[in-house]
C-alpha cells in the first residue's frame, strides 16, 4: 500500500487544533499541526518547509480550517 504524499495540511486533516509547533532546524523548519481527520480520529501532520515563506502558508492554511472546539 503506497502513502498519499502530504503537501498540505488539509490532506490529512479536515479540523485543527488550538495548538501549533514550529521547529527551528538548521537548514529548514517544521510546522506540526494537531486535529481530527474524516473520521474525527485524532491525527497530527509535520510538515518541513524551505523557509519562513513557506511556514507562512501553512499557518494561513491553518488558519482558514475548521477548528475542533
């Protein structure tokens, strides 16, 4: 069985939750989000991104989901 690649955060999760981590590496970053997938099973997603730009989007992205209260 292949894994679907995880560009987004929305690819894995359909709510966030109220906390989000970012991870400051040496040479990139990671942005790891909590919530509930479509089965409303708990799921978290770690996402690398190149540069602040790319955090960013995926904070937007964030931003723009359903939040799980």
């Amino acid at each position: 069985m292949s894994k679907k690649n995880i560009t987004k955060v929305s690819d894995k999760l359909e709510k966030v939750g109220e906390c989000v981590n970012v991870y400051f590496y040496d040479n990139a970053y990671m942005v790891e989000v909590n919530g509930r997938d479509k089965n409303e099973d708990w799921a978290n997603v770690k996402l690398v991104c190149r540069d602040l730009n790319e955090v960013q989007a995926v904070l937007e992205e964030v931003e723009s989901l359903p939040k799980d209260s």
